[in-house]
C-alpha cells in the first residue's frame, strides 16, 4: 500500500526500480563481506576446551618452551578443533583474563608433549594465572596464530574454562584407519579401525601410573550395528592428552563413552563420566581430508 502511494506521488516508477537495484547492489555487498570475514577463520574452527589443569607447575616444566625452569607457574592447555601451524606459534598470541579483570600473557606456549603428526591441536600455556584468589575465566588469541592449512585463527575466544578442581573429559574423538600416517604401530595388527580420544589434560592412571587394564576396560565404544565393544588395546599411552582406542570390529564406531574416576590429571583428579559423539576421519578404508 506504501508504495503504491509513493508511485502515484513523488516517487516514479524508474526511480522506484532504481531503488531496488541499488539496494540489492548493498545487500550483496554486504553478504559477500560478511562472508568474506566469515572464511576468515576455518570452517567451525573454535576453542574445544581451556582446563585449568594444575597449579603450581613443576618449575622444570618451561623447559618444554626451551626455557629455564620457573617456580610458581599454572599449566592450561587449550584445545582446538584444527590442527596449530608451530611456526605461528608464540605466548604473545595468547590473552588469558583472571578473575581479577587482569590481562595474562603466558610465558609459555608450546604444542608439546602432544605433537605427533595427528595432534597439534593442543597447546599448553604456562604462566602465572591465578595470582592470589583470582582464576583464569577466559582465553582470547589475540595476535598471529594459524592452523596447518594457513588461515588465521585471531579472534577466536573461549569464555568457559575448566577448574583445577575438575578431572578431564573427553573433547575430541575421531576414527582413523589403524594404519593411518601417525598411528603406525599403536595397535595391534588385528586392529579394524582406530579412534584417536583427545582430553582436557594429560592422563595417566592414578598418581601418574601408566594406563593399563582399568582404564581400558572403563572405555566402550558404541557401533553403528547397535554393539557396544571395549577397546581391545589403548594405544599411545604417553603421559599426555591423547590416547588412541584400538578396535578389533569393522563396524563404525559412532561414540564412545567413559566410566568415571579411571582417568587423572597430572594433579591426580580423576575423570568424571564422559560422552562424545565420533568423527570419522576416513571412508572407505581410506583417510579423509
């Protein structure tokens, strides 16, 4: 009805259609703009996970960052949904905020211990972050940071960050084949399909031992036929986040499910029970991209 008015009156019909497509020219515009800052970052890439994992560090532990030991420093590792180019890699990238509104950057970030070619998704800060009473509450990459394929990962933020007083979960699974580049050797040759489980922190049995048959046992993994399995073997038992499922049946797994209190953080807290769907990495006997 307005515009009917406005074309009986002042408004002509070429000026109205002139109108439109000039708008239709800024609407297009802006789209591609904000698709243009949207491909900024890769597709879904985020934070997973900020754990506040322990405090105080050993004061050997900045040597992983080539560094002179340092007393009185908290470790968090922050996960990533993309896997971290090292190369771009630096504390200077990383804003962690107390509880006490103050700006920490780390001393420290390193991709190690869980650097092997299908990690690199973990990176461990080191530095004083939770002065007094105050806790970190937030991490924010601030300055250059890139994942593998180049594209940069500034701006990205997360706002929830897991307490000291927290064991870890689980915040990635994904399927390889048992051969895939990286997996070599970590299952037994009987091994159908792999399931590489990335946690909070670094996790090892009670009060640093090894994992071994409890923890195995307290893994089962759903399959896409209906079967629950438990892992015939655990694979890259290293002390550090990352432990791969070894599984003797050809049926997709589709999640897999921990018991809690099997699995501890290098402060000795214990797993609570953890859920997490499954992303398959491969087709077809094959690895995806």
């Amino acid at each position: 009805m307005k515009i009917k008015l406005l074309l009986n009156g002042k408004l002509s019909m070429k000026t109205f259609k002139k109108l439109i497509f000039l708008a239709s020219l800024i609407f297009g515009f802006a789209m591609a703009n904000a698709q243009e800052i949207e491909n900024d970052h890769p597709k879904g890439s985020r934070i997973l996970s900020a754990y506040h994992g322990l405090d105080p560090l050993p004061d050997r532990a900045t040597r992983l960052c080539g560094m002179a030991p340092v007393a009185g420093q908290d470790g968090m590792p922050v996960i990533f949904s993309v896997q971290i180019d090292a190369a771009t890699l630096s504390p200077d990238a990383f804003a962690v905020e107390t509880s006490a509104g103050e700006i920490v950057t780390p001393l420290c970030a390193t991709l190690r211990p869980a650097f092997e070619p299908l990690e690199l998704r973990t990176v461990l800060l080191i530095g004083p972050f939770s002065p007094e009473d105050s806790v970190p509450i937030s991490v924010e990459i601030v300055q250059g940071l890139d994942d593998v394929d180049g594209r940069s990962l500034r701006g990205l933020r997360i706002d929830s960050i897991t307490p000291l007083s927290a064991g870890p979960s689980i915040v990635l699974a994904e399927r390889f084949a048992p051969d895939a580049e990286g997996l070599q050797n970590e299952c037994p040759e009987e091994t159908a399909q792999a399931v590489q489980l990335t946690w909070e922190g670094g996790v090892t049995g009670p009060q640093g031992a090894r994992l071994a048959e409890p923890q195995r046992k307290a893994v089962s993994v759903l399959l896409a036929n209906g079967a629950s399995v438990t892992p015939s073997f655990l694979g890259d038992v290293d002390p550090d986040n990352v432990v791969v499922a070894c599984i003797g049946q050809a049926s997709e797994a589709v999640s897999v499910t921990v018991l809690g209190g099997f699995f501890y953080d290098p402060g000795d807290d214990a797993n609570p029970q953890t859920e997490i769907h499954v992303i398959s990495k491969y087709l077809d006997g094959q690895q995806a991209d």
